[in-house]
C-alpha cells in the first residue's frame, strides 16, 4: 500500500506528524469538557401558569383546559401532560427526539399568545421553559451567618451572587431562602366597621397620593425643563398620616387611625435549614458546553475566598457538587484506560518475549488514544462516561492491526529480506486483511450512530470513540509501525522470544482440535446444549434500563396529613435531622417545608406543594470516604426515622436528567375523580404487597381541607353586593393585597393591606370579615353566606387531555423487569373489571427499557448483517462469512456465564457491550479461516489445513484476543464513581470474548469441515 511505502521511505516526515498529531491531541483534551454524561436536551417545553388564589380545579376549568386544547396541535408533539394545583398550571408537552425545539418553543408561544384573550385577567402570562441539562445546577449550597436571613439574603443577591456571576462560565446564580421586607397596613376591623370604610376605598385614597407624575416640559431661556409633581411617600410616617376621609364633624381620617402602618417581614409559609440552621440556598449554573469542572472550581474558590475575608459572618455548607461526581467518575474511567493499556502491554510481552516488538506495538496505544481526542474534541463530544468507557474498550483492540503487521514484518525478515523492504512488503500485504477487519468492528457501530432517542445519544459517544480510536489504530499499525519496524528490527534477531512454555497451551490444544474434527457431530450437540443453557440463564438474569449508580446524594420527601400547619411538619421533619445528624457518611443536610413563591420550582413534583410537606437533601460523603453505600444509608435512614402517624417519607430517586426516575409508574385514566381515586387506591394497596416495592405514591390523595363560602345570591343582591366584591374583599381581608411600591433608600418594597393579626387568627373571624355596601354601610360576612368545611383536590393530573391517577414507585433488591411483571399480575384483576371508559396502563423506567431494548435489538441484527456484508466482500464468498459468524452464538455463551456468575443485570449498558461482541468476535474466525484458504491454495488437504491454521494461528488469536480481555479488566473489577454504569459492558465483553476466543478454535474449525462438503 502506498501509506506504508511513503512513510517508510519518509520516516523524518511521519515522526515531525507524529509530533504534530500529539501535541494537537494534547490541546483538543485540555479544551474537551468533563462530565457525567453527554449533553442531551430532553424534548420537553414546561408551560407553567399562575393562578393567583385559585383552586386546582379552578385553574384545571379555567386555564389548563383551554392551553392544552391549543397546544395539543403544536407539529412533532408525542404527548402532553398536565398538573392543575393551587395558583398554579403546569403543562409539559414531549415531542419526538431530534425535534427542532427552539422552533417548537417559538409555535407554542404564538399559539398561547392566541389563547391568552380568552383567559381571565388575573391569570399571569403562562411562562414557556425549554428543558436543557445546563439548568441542572452544577453547585448547591446552603449559607448561614448574619444577624437575620433577611440581611443574609441581601448580601448573597447583591455580593456573592454578582461575584459569582464574573467568573467564566457561571450562567446565573438562584437564591431561595431568606426573609422579605414590605410595608404593611394592617387594618382594624372594627375601626373600619366604625367609619365606614371598604378596602377600595383605602387603596384608592393611598394610590391617589403616593404618586410621581411627568407633567412635560418647559423653556425658560435657553434651558429646557421637565416638569415633575412629586407625591411619592418618603417614610413610613408621612404614609401612616396619609389622609383618608373627612369625618362627619369635619376632622381628618387618617391611616394610622384605623390601621398599624410598619415596615416589617412578610408572613412565610415555609422554613429552610442547612445543620439545623436557618439558611438561604443559591444554585449555580453554568453556561452551557462549558466544562464543568473547571466552572465548580473556579466557583468553589471564589466562595473560599468570601468565606475567608471576614467581610461578612458567613458559612457555606455544600448540598450537591456534580464536580466532584464528575471528577471521581472520570478519574475512575482514566485510570481504567491507563492501567488498561499497561495491562495490555505486559500480556504482549508475555506472549512475545521481546521488548522490540513489544515497545513497536505498543506505541498505538498511546498514539492512539491521544489522536482520538481531535475528533471528539471536533464533534463536541464532552469527556463523559460514555466516551472514557469507549476509550477503554478500544485500548485492547488498538494493538490489534499492529500485531498483524509485525508478524508479518518479521515473517519477510526471516525470509532474508532486509528490513526496509520486509517493513514495506509486509505492511503492504496484510494492508487490506487489517482494514477489512477495523471495518467489521466499526461497522457494528453504524447503526447506533444513526439511531434516535435517549440510548443513541448515550451510546453515540461510546461508539463513534471507539470507530476514531480504531481507525486512528490503522493509520498507526500501516504507518508508525512499519517504520518502527524498520528501525528495530535485525534479521539476526527473534521477534518471538523464549515461549516454551506456550507449547504447553498449544500441544493440548492440537489434541483436542482433531478429536473435534473426528466427532463433529457431537461438538455441534454439545455447542447446541450450551446456547440453550446460556439462553434459559438470561432469563434469571432480570433486566433494567440503567444499572443503579451510588452517588452522593439523598433526598426524601416528607409527606404529612393533609391540612397540617407548618409548625407541625417542622416538628416531624426535626426528628429527620437529629437521625441525620448521627449517621456516619453524612457530610451536610438541608430541608425545606411548606410553599414559596418560586415559580422555577412549581412545575417540579417533588418540590414541596404546601405546608404539610417537606423535601429533605441530604449530602454524602465520597464513595470511598465512607463505609455504607448510598443505597444502605438510605435503608438505615429508613429504620431510624420515627413512624408518622397519617403521613410518610418518601425517598426520592435521581435520574439521569436529573430529575426523579420512577422504577414502576402505574396510569389510572377515567372522568370522574372520585372514581379515579378509588382505582388508584385500589392498585395502590394491592403492589404494596409486591416483594421490593418502595416509596409508594399516590398522586391523587386525600383532598386538601377547605373552607367553602357559599354566598346567598338573594340576600346579596337586596344589599347591592355581587359574588366577586365578596371574594375580593375576602381575599384582601385575610390574604392581602400589594396596593402600592414603597421607594427608600434605592430599594422598592411592596405595600400589602390586609386585617391585622388578631382579626384573622380563627375560623369565627372569616364570619365578621366586614363587606361594604353600596346602599352604605357594611354587612358581617355570616349574614350573606354560609362558611362550612369541606375539601377540595390537591392536583388535578392530565395526560392527552384526560383525567389520571399516577401511582409511582421505587425497587429496592429487585430487578425492574421481574418486578413490572409481578406488578401486572396483582392489578390484573382490578383491569379486568374497569368501568367503561377507564383504563390502567404501565410506564416508567420499565416502558423506557422496553422501548430502547427494541432499538439496541434491532442494531444488534444490523450491525451482524453489516459485518456480514463486509466479511462477504472480503471473502467473495457467501458462505465462508456464515462459518465465521457462529462466533457470535459461542461468545453469546460466555457473555451468559459472565452475567449469572458476577450477578449482572441485562441493562442498556451490558446491550451495547453484546453489540460491540459482534464486531470482535468475527476477527479471530477471520483470521483462522484466512489461513486456511491461504493453506489450501497451497495445495494442502482441508483437514491438515485445519490443524496446521488452528497451530499457526493460536498465537495470534490468543494476543488479540487476551490483550483486549485484560486491557479491559480495570473497568470490569473497577468499585469508583461511576463503576455501576461502565462494568456491565466490560463483563459482558470479557465474557464474550473468553468463550469466543476458546471456541472459535474448536467450533470455527469444525463447521468449516461440515460446511465444505456442501460444494
């Protein structure tokens, strides 16, 4: 081939490229991201709405039916979904993967902007959130200090948060947390009765005076002026002696008279603590494909930095760190590739005995590996799981083509040929045997990289590293070797040394060899038996969609009887913290109880919905600072948290996106939500008792307690007062109203009205609440309505429009696979006797299995028809490619074994490792039955060129294939972060590989004989 030719005779030429190829490689990994997985952005747009004071079903009627009814046309939409809450719609539309949704995100906001005349006033412009892996906070944490958490609250937005937002790649900094000012007017009731007064007429009285207003310009000479009246209140004091009315003996009414005017906090209705101490959270996020190391680092320093000037009382406590998961875990995946590669080269030395073919060979590891960073760097891949995993995978395989080419090297060397043209000859003569046969690997890649969904962006990376790796593989084996090659090598010298003891290995191996071919027949039986065992052991094996990593972090959600005042689940959520405080591996905790006014977490289900739930974070130390996995902590957590009467804790499990992952996902759809309820109380109770069941949730629970106030329609109108002017002077009453801006000091502050404390603190004052009449006077509300007790859906779910139940899950000891199944056989009965109208369907991690099960299955079938094809072209021949593709059932063998002794799960991971089987298992059948033909052009018999090729051949087979087993050992045995997800696929690999590399020497030989006579 010419490449090998040119850099033979140019080797000054290949060196300077050599050089230029490192030192670009270098530069594209110290530019390449870090992190966990690739950058995908999920197909989701959040539509979320406020609904300020109204009921789920309010907004359900008023504001999410009409959304979804529009939306549901948008082009590309796969589903929508929707939750209807207090004050809140939350709708999110899925589409099709490899959707383009920014102009998706664009047709849903034109179509709302459609809707949004059709929708009350009161309802806020419905927010639209395109869902994007950069919103995943990268840092959370919790800080503490200051005299008060309004004071902290106001040095982390107007310090901290602006010299975060400086440093490179930090996207935006959300705090939460932390006591408000506003200026409250808290009326008298009875003062208000007494006078006469409604609450419109005071906010009228106060909007009329606290005003600023341009009033144009003027020329007075050369100047010209803009004129201003100025009326804004400039303290509390001149707002608090604001006049209100004149007094029947024609005295002044002030505010003050009938009210408390003060500045103070806003009334919460939650609480946030880190350690037991009262806090204010910020998250940091970083700009999107920026690395995110290098983002926490820069970030971590900046807080040190704060932390330590004194400036301010401040303490930062760390919730969550993705840098450090993300280092731990590339670390790990480094040093699998790195001891890969040393591995891989000691079991060459060992084979070969000699340092100069070894250190020839060994140069397309590294070579190899460091050019492969040019291309991920150009496809903007990140460094991640994926792509590390594909490195180590192809660290055994890289010396592949180079052994090939140095055998035969040396071969023409021992012919007496000098070593210039031995290198040139005999790179050109395996040129085409090494390219056919990178072509079979790399083509079991093909299909995932043209593939759609979450598992082809997951395995993109994997597969389309290990295709540059391997082709960057070639280029070295048909250039840098050759030319090593032909400075090393001395025809007086041996590239094999002393292998005596291989002859151990091989003698035996020969005996059997022709006791196989004397009984084929029975070698095929036994071959038969063997896959059919293989097959019945997968079945034990259970399955699931990813295998379940042990990372640092736990969260719970703390769930309360419904109505539950917050001091009470304060209580409960205490009793959580002092367990927490007591268990070793715990770093840091921080909780948040009852509601805020977050919008950004509205739409998040695992956020607390009011004030009888809590969320709990909990921070772990790293894997290998603490004895207890994740997965034991939380049982022990479990066994100490004291039991909640009428309530439960929920323990909550991240997925790879970030937010929760259901194991098991159950869908009650119907009309009618009592009839819903009683189904998913029924579905409910009966997996309860399926053995691994965890953390059952119910979305549809016991409604939220309410006070229903029916207003008589007849007594009203006689006194002049409608239905709304009932509400709205309710709401101000007990709820409060902003009625103004109050401006000092740079700072704006809002204005809320409402009855004082006193006046609002028990049932009985709803009845007093005054509403003013038209005819004069006011009325008590108990002589125009009845107030009684009652309640009312917490959320009301859709999924296509329909009504639904969602009951949800976690396993704990089980596979999801056996699992889902038994979960089918409990609620069976219940779906055989479903009213009309109403169905139960399943979903969740096991629906998400299935369907990225079918897509892996039908690459694995193209990716054996494409190297089929390729074999077929190398062979021109049909048949000889078929021989050589029974090694894919002998490695399917061993990949059974491997997983039923090791306890490994059928995952997304161990799939793709049986995919990458199909393209290296056919290279040692290859390479046998190459040499068969080349013995049988010769003029050998088929029998003799059998036991000569299975002789000749062993070597060979036996490096290749041990180089890439123990090149990828560090990975199977690896216990790191991030081990669970990479191990499957090297133990599915290695055990692939062992039997293959065994039986493909016995079997291959075999059914070439049987197959020979069908001439």
């Amino acid at each position: 081939m010419f490449l090998s030719e040119l850099s033979i005779k140019r080797r000054i030429t290949v060196l300077m490229m050599t050089i230029l190829v490192v030192i670009f490689g270098i530069l594209a990994y110290m530019r390449i991201g870090l992190e966990i997985f690739p950058e995908m952005d999920m197909p989701i747009i959040s539509v979320i709405t406020r609904y300020e004071g109204a009921s789920p079903k309010e907004v359900e009627e008023i504001v999410t039916k009409p959304l979804e009814m529009t939306l549901s046309t948008v082009k590309g939409l796969k589903s929508i979904k929707s939750e209807s809450m207090e004050s809140y719609s939350v709708i999110k539309v899925e589409f099709d993967w490899g959707s383009n949704l920014d102009a998706a995100t664009q047709d849903m906001r034109d179509m709302i902007d459609q809707t949004l005349s059709y929708l009350p006033a009161s309802v806020s412009r419905p927010m639209v959130m395109k869902f994007d892996t950069s919103q995943i906070p990268i840092l959370i944490y919790g800080a503490s200090g200051m005299a008060n958490t309004y004071e902290l609250q106001k040095v982390m937005k107007d310090d901290v948060s602006n010299r975060l937002k400086k440093l490179d790649g930090v996207a935006s900094v959300r705090i939460m947390g932390g006591d408000e000012l506003e200026v409250q007017i808290n009326i008298d009731r009875s003062k208000i009765e007494q006078y006469q007064l409604s609450f419109e007429q005071i906010q009228q009285a106060i909007g009329l005076q606290n005003i600023n207003i341009s009033g144009g310009h003027i020329e007075q000479y050369k100047n010209d002026y803009l004129i201003r009246t100025l009326a804004e209140f400039k303290s509390i004091e001149e707002l608090a002696d604001s006049p209100i009315k004149f007094n029947a003996d024609g005295s002044v009414l002030r505010l003050k008279d009938i009210a408390e005017v003060k500045k103070d906090f806003k009334e919460r209705r939650y609480e946030l603590r880190t350690n037991k101490l009262p806090t204010a959270t910020f998250m940091i996020l970083k700009e999107s494909g920026k690395n995110t190391l290098t983002v926490v680092k820069n970030a971590k320093k900046e807080l040190e930095a704060i932390e330590k000037s004194g400036q301010y009382d401040l303490k930062f406590y760390e919730i969550n760190d993705m840098g450090k998961i993300i280092e731990g875990t590339t670390n790990d995946a480094t040093s699998n590739v790195i001891f890969g590669s040393i591995l891989a080269i000691l079991i060459m030395y060992v084979f070969m005995r000699n340092w100069r073919p070894t250190l020839a060979i060994s140069l397309a590891i590294p070579l190899s590996v460091i050019a492969t960073f040019i291309p991920i760097y150009l496809m903007k891949f990140s460094l991640n799981l994926m792509t590390l995993g594909g490195l180590a995978l192809g660290v055994g395989m890289l010396v592949d083509n180079a052994v090939v080419v140095i055998e035969n090297i040396y071969r023409h060397v021992e012919l007496g040929h000098d070593k210039m043209k031995s290198a040139s000859i005999g790179a050109k003569e395996v040129a085409m045997a090494i390219t056919a046969s990178t072509l079979t690997t790399t083509a079991v890649f093909l299909p995932m990289v043209f593939s759609n969904g979450m598992t082809a962006i997951l395995v993109k990376g994997l597969a389309l590293t290990v295709a540059f790796s391997l082709f960057v593989s070639l280029v070295v084996a048909l250039t840098i070797v050759p030319v090593m090659a032909s400075i090393f090598f001395q025809r007086d010298s041996k590239m094999i040394g002393n292998t005596s003891w291989f002859d151990k290995v091989r003698d035996p191996y020969i005996r059997l060899l022709k006791a196989a071919l004397n009984h084929r027949i029975m070698v095929i039986l036994i071959i038969i038996a063997a896959i059919i065992v293989s097959i019945g052991l997968m079945f034990t094996l259970g399955a699931e969609f990813m295998p379940e990593g042990d990372m640092p972090f736990i969260m719970m959600k703390v769930k309360m009887p419904k109505g539950t005042v917050l001091s009470e689940t304060d209580n409960t959520v205490k009793q959580i913290e002092d367990v927490l405080g007591t268990i070793e591996g715990v770093e840091n905790y921080m909780v948040l109880l009852g509601t805020t006014d977050d919008e950004g977490m509205s739409g998040d289900g695992s956020m607390p919905s009011s004030t009888a739930e809590g969320v709990v974070w909990t921070k772990l130390k790293a894997k290998k600072d603490r004895k207890l996995s994740q997965n034991e902590i939380t049982e022990y957590i479990r066994t100490k948290i004291p039991a909640i009467t009428g309530g439960e804790v929920i323990f909550i499990k991240q997925g790879m996106g970030g937010g929760s992952a259901n194991a098991v996902e159950l869908k009650i759809f119907g009309k009618d939500l009592d009839v819903i309820k009683e189904l998913s109380t029924q579905v409910q109770e009966k997996i309860a008792n399926v053995e691994g069941i965890r953390d059952i949730q119910n979305s549809i629970t016991e409604g939220n307690p309410e006070v229903h106030v029916r207003v008589d329609r007849q007594k009203a109108f006689q006194l002049g007062i409608t239905p709304a002017q009932t509400g709205m002077n309710l709401r101000t009453a007990n709820q409060g109203a902003t009625i103004a801006l109050y401006r000092e000091g740079g700072e704006e502050y809002n204005v809320k009205l409402r009855y004082k404390e006193e006046n609002r603190e028990v049932m009985d004052d709803l009845q007093k609440v005054a509403i003013p009449s038209p005819l004069g006077g006011s009325v008590p509300l108990a002589q125009l309505a009845t107030i009684e007790k009652g309640e009312g859906p917490s959320v009301i779910s859709h999924e296509r429009q329909n009504r639904k139940a969602t009951i949800t899950a976690n396993v704990t000891g089980r596979d999801i696979a056996s699992l889902s199944n038994d979960v089918k056989k409990v609620i069976k009965p219940i779906q055989d006797d479903l009213p009309i109208g109403y169905s139960i369907e399943m979903s969740g991690a096991y629906e998400d299995m299935k369907e990225n099960f079918k897509t892996l299955f039908l690459g694995l079938i193209l990716s054996i028809i494409l190297v089929y094809i390729v074999m077929a072209s190398q062979f021109e021949s049909l048949k000889q490619p078929f021989v050589v593709m029974f090694t894919v059932p002998l490695a399917f063998i061993g990949v059974a074994f491997a997983l039923f002794i090791t306890r490994t799960t059928i995952s997304v991971t161990s799939f793709v490792g049986l995919i990458v089987l199909g393209g290296i298992v056919v290279n040692n059948g290859i390479v046998l039955i190459d040499y068969v033909n080349q013995l049988r052009e010769q003029g050998m018999g088929k029998h003799e060129a059998l036991i000569k090729a299975g002789y000749d051949r062993i070597r060979p087979v036996f490096i290749t294939s041990f180089t890439t087993i123990i090149g990828m050992l560090p990975m199977a045995l690896s216990r790191g972060e991030g081990s669970e997800m990479k191990s499957p696929m090297a133990i599915t690999i290695i055990g692939g590989l062992l039997s293959a590399t065994f039986l493909t020497l016995i079997v291959i030989p075999v059914i070439y004989s049987l197959t020979d006579r069908w001439k």
